[in-house]
C-alpha cells in the first residue's frame, strides 16, 4: 500500500505529490503549463539529490520550501 504526500498544492491542476511504497518513490509533478511528469526513486538519498538539482531557486520560487517537504518524508 502505497503512502501519497502532497508536496506542494497551488490548485488542482498545479502540485507536485510523491508516494512511497517501501524504498520506491514516485514523485509526480503537475502543471497547467507542462503538463505532467513522473520520476521514480529508488530510496531518501536518491529523491534528495534528485530533489536539490531539480528544483533550484532559479526556477522554482518557493523551492526552499519544497525541499524541506522532500527532507521531512
């Protein structure tokens, strides 16, 4: 059984939610403007540098928060 986090929620069609199932993370990131895209993890360590080259604050304003979210699962 997997367990589904929201990350972060700005409406229904913009978030980003990941869902652990033992070691596997699967983080999917939806958007209005890209539509949506699914990443899976094996394992924290990995998700956690996945997580710090993929959402950069150049791109992401909030992306600070967004990564500790991703430290707190």
């Amino acid at each position: 059984m997997a367990k589904k986090h929201v990350i972060y929620k700005e409406d229904n069609w913009n978030m980003i939610t990941a869902e652990i199932e033992g070691v596997r993370i699967t983080v999917r990131e939806i958007s209005t403007e890209w539509g949506e895209d699914t990443y899976v993890l094996n394992g924290r360590h990995e998700l956690t540098d996945w997580a710090e080259k993929h959402f950069t604050a150049d791109k992401y304003e909030n992306a600070a928060e967004i990564l500790e979210k991703f430290r707190q699962l």
